[in-house]
C-alpha cells in the first residue's frame, strides 16, 4: 500500500450547514449525488451524509467505534483493492466491506485499521490519478 491519502471524507448530520461553513472559510465545493467535494491540493475533502458514510463503510453509524471520518486511497485497479484490502486484513485489520463493484462504476473496499479508523481503497473511473497518486476531482 502506497503512503498516501486521496481523499478524507467528514460524516455530516446537515450537509447543507456543513457546506455553508466551508464557503465562509473561503473553499469552494461541487455537489454531486447529495455529496460535497472540495478540491485540497492533491487530495479532496468530501462532505457526505454521517448515516450514509457509515453504512457505506459497513459500520453501525452510532455508539462506539465510528467517529464519521473515513479516509481513502485511491488505486489504478480493482486487482490493486484486492491486494490491499488482503494485506490489511493479514496485518490485523477488520475487512467491513469486502471489495466489490460500487454504485459510481468502481470498485472498492473497507477496513478498520486496530484502532477503529476506516479506509477506503476504491477505483473510481470518475477521478484522475496521476503517476506521483495525486488525485483531481473531475467537474460535476
């Protein structure tokens, strides 16, 4: 698994409010699919609902061990999701949702490093990976 972070996604209860507060610092979103995407130099923030990141990522959305924050990795292949979502569970992880094709035409996967944070390991044919792993979000 490459060292590095594509996107951070922020579970939000009002994703209207949470929007209007990142405007007010200046940041400018797309919404796309009841989503906030905000372009952070070579990665992206998104806004998404905290009840639907939760389920997405396979974990109950209350109570112990979700804090609404996934982060995610973004890979050329569903092979490569194969691979890294494996070599997570071999190094202790928890596998939430086993890698498989996604409603936006990808593939991916979550797991639950020892402490509870979910990563996301996704191929989203939307989204440009350059060579270095920087990702640009594409205009909705």
């Amino acid at each position: 698994m490459e060292q590095r972070i594509s996107l951070i996604t922020l579970g939000v209860d009002d994703l209207p409010r949470a929007r209007a507060f990142y405007a007010a610092l200046g940041w400018h979103g797309q919404e796309a699919e009841e989503t906030v995407f905000f372009q952070a130099g070579g990665m992206a923030l998104v806004l998404w609902s905290r009840r639907r990141l939760a389920d997405d990522s396979g974990v109950p959305g209350t109570g112990e061990g979700f804090d609404g924050v996934t982060l995610a990795q973004n890979v050329r292949s569903a092979a490569e999701v194969d691979e890294i979502v494996e070599q997570a569970r071999a190094a202790g992880a928890t596998v939430t949702r086993p890698p498989a094709t996604t409603f936006y035409g990808g593939y991916a996967g979550v797991f639950l490093d020892p402490d509870g944070h979910a990563w996301e390991i996704a191929v989203n044919p939307g989204f440009t990976l350059a060579d270095d792993g920087t990702l640009t979000l594409p205009e909705f």
